[in-house]
C-alpha cells in the first residue's frame, strides 16, 4: 500500500517540482532585474509547457479599457493586435473575481456571448483559465493559458493565480524601476531646460528645448507648444516629431469646436482627448493630418494670464494617466521662460522706444520743419513696432484725408505723399474720424472705402492700427502702422500714442512759428508803410514847405538893403532854414530811401558806402531788382551793421558782400576792428536779428576779440534771382 500511496503521490509531487522549478526561474529573472519583455515572453513559454497548454497570453488593460497584448506562446499570429478588443459585459463581471485575486475558467459555450474579436476567435480555443495580474491592489493586466484539444486539468486557476502573483511583484519591481528612471530623466530634463531659462537664452529656443524634452521624456509621437493670440487663434510656436512628420511651426488657426486647445482655452484646466476621430475644430484638421488618435494639453499660465498650451499626442492610442501631472513640470519652466523674455523685450522695447522718442524729440526741439518731424517719426515707428509701413495723414476741412509721409521696410510704398482720399466705408482713417479713437483692423479683408483698396491692393496690407494726433484739443490727423503678415501686437495703440504726442507739439510748435513770422512779417511790413507814409508827407508836406520859405527869404533879402543888420539876419535865416531841409531830406533818407526804390539794392547800397563814416569795400552781385521786403531788410541791415562799425569797432575799413541764387539772399559785413560784438549788447543787433527773423531769414555772429566781426545774413525770396 505504501508502495501504492506513493505512485499515487509521485505525479503531484512532480508536478509541484516542476512548478517551484518554473516559479524559481521566474523568480530568478526578477531578481535579476530583466526588461519586461523578456520577463514575460519567459513567463507565458513556462505557462505553456508547465500547464500542458496549448498557448498562453499575457495582456496589459490601457486606461480606455482596451486589451494590448505584450507576450504570448504558442499563438496562431503571435503579432496580432489586441489593443481594439475591449473589455465586454461579460468580462466586467469577473472583474470583482480577478480582483479578489481568483482566476476564472471558460470553455467553448461561455465564450460565445464574450464578444470577442475575431483574431481571438480564431485561436479556436475550447478552454481558457485566465487570472488578473494585480499591482498595488489594482489590475494591471491578464494572463491567460489555453487549450484546442479539451479541457485544462484541474487545479489550473490555482497554479495560474501563483503565477499571476509572481508577475505581479515583476510588474512592480519594473514599474518602481521605470517611475525611478523616469523621475531621474526627469529631473535632467528639467535641468537642461532650468539652464536654458537661467542664462537667458530667448524664449523661442527655450520652448524648442522644452517641446522636445517633454515629447522624448514622455514617450509620445508629437510634442508642441502653442500661443494663444487676442483674436481667438492659437500659433504653433514649438513642436516636435518622433516620426519625422512634426506639425507645421507656425500654424495659425482659430479655436473653436471640440480639441484640447479649445478646452483649455476655454477652462484654463488640462484636456485630454482619447479618442480624436470624434474631435472638431479648425485644429482638430492640424491633427488628423499627422494621424493623431490622442492627445493631452495643459495651460501657459503667466502672472495668472492664460498665455498658451503645451500638448502631447499619440498616433496609437490613450496617453498614460498622469501624463497632465507630468506635462505640468514643463509648462512651468516655459512660463517662467517666456515671463523672463517679456520682462527682457520690454525692457529692451523701452530703451529702444525711448531712445526713438528722444531722436523724435530733438528734431522738435531745434525747430526742425514739420516735413522733416514726419518723415523721422513715421521711420521710427515703423522700426520699434516692427511694422512693414507707417505714415501720417491730416484730414482736411472738405471732409478727405491727405498722405503726408511714408515709411517702408522694402520697396517704397505705392501712394504717393499728397495722394488725397474720401472718408467713408470701414478703415481706421474713417473710423478715428467718427470716435476720435483709436482704431484696429485685424483682418483687413474686410475693410472698405478708399483708403481700404489701395492699402489692400497695392500694399498687400492684412492689418492695421492708427491712433489720433490730437493739436490742442482738435483732431489734426492720424498716425498709422500697418502689416502684411498678421494682426499688430495688443499694446501698439499705446506705444504708437507716445510718437503721436510728440507729432502733435511739433504741429503745434510750426504753426505758432508760422503764425509768429507772419506776424512779425506784417508788423515789418506795416513798419515799412509808415515810413514810406512818413517819408511821402515829409516829401509832399514839410520839405515843400521850407522849400517855399527858402525861397521867400531869398527874395526878400534881394529887396533888403544890401548892407545892415535886416540882410544879416535874413542870411542866417537862410543857412538855417536851407540846413533844416536838407537835414529832413536826410531823415526821409533814412526812413525809406529814394535811391533803393527807384535803383534798387546795388545803387542804394553804393549810396551808403559812399556816406559811410570808413572806407567801405562793396561786392554785390545781384541781377535785377528783388522783392521788396528783402530789399529793405538787407539794406537795414547792411547800414546797422556800418553804424555800429563806425561806432563800436574802432576799425580801419568794413566790407559788404552781396550775392543772390534762386530763392535766396546773402548779405555778408566784415570789418577788421576790435571784436567782441554780441547781440546782447546793444539794441541795434537785436533789432536787426528781429527784423531778420521776422521775414524768415537767419542771421549769425562770428566776433571773437581782436579779430574782427562778421554779421552774416541769408533772407529767403520767392521771385528767383541770378547772380553776375
């Protein structure tokens, strides 16, 4: 009997040596430390031959509740996919048997309701045990065994389960390795990211750097970085590929519809998609051309601004959980990079604008000629906004618009400063001149009117911005920047505000300078009517009148006796009288003189060489006669400037230079005396400065010590002269 007993026991105890022999070399891979490939493929081949199975499966469950197989034996396609057969109603129901750690039996008549795929079916299996591999308390994945020829021998789910358990403590093992590995990859990551953001480098580099950091690290098959812009769009400004077909950089499209993008725009939170066929939207399109089946996308967040999304995406299936929680560390860094190279291209665009202002600023400060202001401001503006045209234009009082000066950053642009244009239709210059307002046009494909179609048209224009230049209190004009490529940054109303500011004290500045010089120029010339008035009534009046008492003396001193007192006395009268007129002829002189309207500018000036006080060296070149307000005025200025010779220069002889060219008259006076002239000095520079001044011409001084003075004079015109 006891040798009975023990044939009877001799199978189950090899049975069981054969299985502790299995289990060991299972066990001795996990110790070991063996890729999880190997580890199972050595499993599912020890299931086989130790269960007198036919085939054996093991099989991982993703988060969408699909079967992926990851090793199998004896299988009729050992390459099949499983990762579409998902988890049926009569799956779920063992669901709490796997999880209390038991395995389950079916044979041929259970797995026809199972709705199984057809790869599975056509293992023709009669009978299968199959038990879940649990990790920390939660399925991670199947294994099964299989028989084509009956049923399996009993005890096969308790056997199967002790196998299951020694998966599962692998199943850990790796995965603690893997997270291990993962976090210290990670973290280097990370590192080299950090490194980028600490020593500056600009924004498109680091989100370069972060986008494919994120897309190796993570495992997935696109990667990309996308910036949320003011008109509801999203730019792709970083992405990356392990297939070699990465989305295209770049890529502007709007939001909307059902796709990570859009929801994190729209929550501020994490999106995931499992499934992107049932996706929507403008950049759902961007997806499906690069075959992506998932995809995960967290917030940009920026000083608490939702500045974009970094996303993921898969061509195969569900991203891992986590990945968000994974996804978050990088956004970080990105923030933190972008934040910084905000805060570097602000500063550089203040020291940049401010530096604009300031060349602006000078130009308005010296008086430069509103012409010259224009064309700095709208050259300066172009460049600090980075816009492909600026101009200004004033509105006018017949309700049109007129061009006043251009910038461009290529060729010249097609309309002509003066053009004239209507105001009427969609466009900012009609639209600043209804609110007096700032005005943007994002798309210009909508906008109207006749500033519209030559911008359009000829200039290729796709947005604008223009603000109002505002004279004290009145719309003047307005000052615009335009681009060929996209909508003009948020804040370019403001930045432009600033050169508007700075046009509008330079408009201010020419027209009180106009209005002063035309009201010098008509003090001047009222000045010059009263002398000439003056001088006609001393003429007519005065001179005529002693003239005629001359005359009377005359005859009666010739009736008088020829000697005694009466004819003495009659002949000082004379002398006095005779001297008293030519003294008023000599003021009439001066106050308008004959010679200078009658002759003009040379015989007057050789009139007054002649009675100067010193020698005088006279050059004029002058053809023809001039207007008169340039006559006079360098004729007073020329006898000023002998004047103060004769009283002030203690000088030997003086010299006058005299030349016209087109639009223009120098008048220069030299003289070899004592220096030291100023024109704080003495009423009579001043008031040739003034008079100067007052018809738009320039004077300058050059009177150093014991060298001399030099009054040099230029007096615009408007008839044309030529010299000799």
């Amino acid at each position: 009997m006891a040798r009975d007993g023990s044939d009877e026991t001799a199978p189950l105890l090899n049975e069981i040596g054969e299985e502790q022999a299995a289990l060991r070399r299972v066990a001795t891979l996990v110790a070991a430390g063996a890729e999880p490939s190997a580890l199972f493929a050595s499993v599912a081949k020890e299931s086989v031959a130790l269960f007198g199975a036919d085939l054996a499966a093991i099989n991982r469950l993703d988060p969408g509740g699909g079967v992926v197989l990851v090793a199998g034996q004896g299988l009729v396609d050992p390459r099949r996919e499983m990762s579409g057969f998902k988890l049926g109603p009569g799956f779920a129901a063992v669901v709490p048997v796997w999880r209390a750690g038991r395995a389950v039996r079916f044979d041929a008549t259970d797995l026809s309701p199972l709705d199984l795929p057809e790869t599975l079916r056509a293992e023709q299996v009669v009978c299968t045990v199959s038990a879940a591999i649990l990790v920390e308390g939660r399925i991670w994945g199947l294994m099964g065994v299989g028989s084509r020829r009956g049923p399996l021998p009993p005890g096969t789910e308790q056997r199967l389960v002790r196998f299951t358990e020694l998966i599962g403590i692998a199943v850990a093992g790796t995965l603690a390795r893997a997270e291990l590995r993962g976090f210290a990859d990670e973290q280097a990551a990370l590192r080299r990211v950090a490194t980028l953001v600490a020593r500056g480098a600009p924004a498109d580099e680091v989100l370069a750097a972060v986008t494919e950091e994120t897309g190796r690290l993570i495992g997935v098959d696109h990667a990309l970085t996308a910036q949320y812009n003011p008109d509801y769009s999203r730019t792709l400004v970083a992405t990356w590929s392990s297939t070699g077909a990465p989305l295209l950089e770049g890529s502007r499209k709007p939001l909307g519809g059902r796709n990570v993008h859009t929801l994190v725009f729209e929550t501020g939170q994490a999106a995931r998609i499992d499934d992107y066929s049932a996706a929507s939207g403008s950049p759902a399109g961007d997806a499906w051309a690069v075959g992506i089946r998932a995809s995960v996308a967290v917030p940009i967040s920026i000083q608490g601004r939702l500045w974009g999304a970094m996303g993921v995406a898969s061509t195969q299936g569900p991203l891992p959980p986590g990945t968000e929680e994974r996804l978050a560390g990088f956004t970080e860094l990105a923030a933190t990079a972008i934040a910084n190279a905000e805060a570097r291209t602000k500063l550089r665009q203040s020291a940049d604008e401010q530096a604009a202002l300031r060349r602006v600023a000078s130009l308005v400060a010296r008086g430069a000629p509103s012409e010259e202001v224009f064309a700095a401001l709208t050259e300066e503006t172009r460049r600090l906004l980075e816009a492909d045209f600026s101009g200004m234009s004033r509105y006018q009082p017949d309700g049109t618009i007129v061009t006043l000066s251009w910038a461009s950053s290529g060729p010249p642009a097609p309309i002509e400063p003066g053009s004239r244009f209507g105001l009427d239709g969609y466009n900012t210059s009609t639209l600043v001149f209804q609110t007096g307002q700032p005005a943007r046009i994002d798309d210009f494909s909508v906008a109207t009117g006749p500033t519209a179609v030559p911008a359009r048209g000829l200039m290729g224009i796709r947005a604008v911005v223009s603000v109002p230049v505002k004279v004290e209190g009145r719309l003047w004009g307005i000052a615009s920047v335009m681009s060929m490529r996209a909508p003009l940054p948020a804040g370019t109303e403001e930045r432009l505000g600033g050169f508007t500011e700075l046009a509008a004290t330079a408009i201010a500045n020419a027209e009180a300078r106009a209005a002063l010089t035309v009201s010098r120029a008509r003090i001047v010339a009222a000045a010059d009517a009263t002398r000439r008035r003056i001088e006609g009534e001393l003429n007519e009046a005065a001179q005529e009148r002693l003239a005629c008492l001359t005359r009377q003396l005359r005859a009666a001193q010739a009736a008088a006796p020829a000697a005694g007192d009466l004819g003495q006395r009659l002949e000082r009268m004379i002398k006095e009288t005779s001297g008293t007129l030519d003294q008023l002829r000599e003021i009439a002189r001066g106050l308008h003189p004959a010679v200078l309207a009658d002759g003009g500018l040379g015989p007057a000036l050789t009139a007054l060489a002649a009675r100067s006080a010193i020698p005088v060296r006279l050059d004029v070149r002058v053809a023809g006669r001039l207007p008169e307000s340039a006559e006079l005025t360098a004729y007073y200025a020329a006898s000023e400037a002998l004047t103060n010779v004769a009283k002030h220069a203690d000088a030997s002889e003086a010299k006058i230079d005299v030349a016209a060219a087109p639009g223009l008259l120098r008048v220069l006076v030299r003289d070899d005396g004592r220096g030291g002239a100023d024109f704080s000095q003495g009423s009579g520079l001043t008031g040739m400065r003034d008079r100067v001044e007052a018809v738009g011409g320039q004077i300058s001084l050059l009177s150093e010590p014991g060298k001399g003075t030099t009054v040099e004079i230029t007096l615009p015109f408007q008839q044309p002269a030529l010299a000799d």
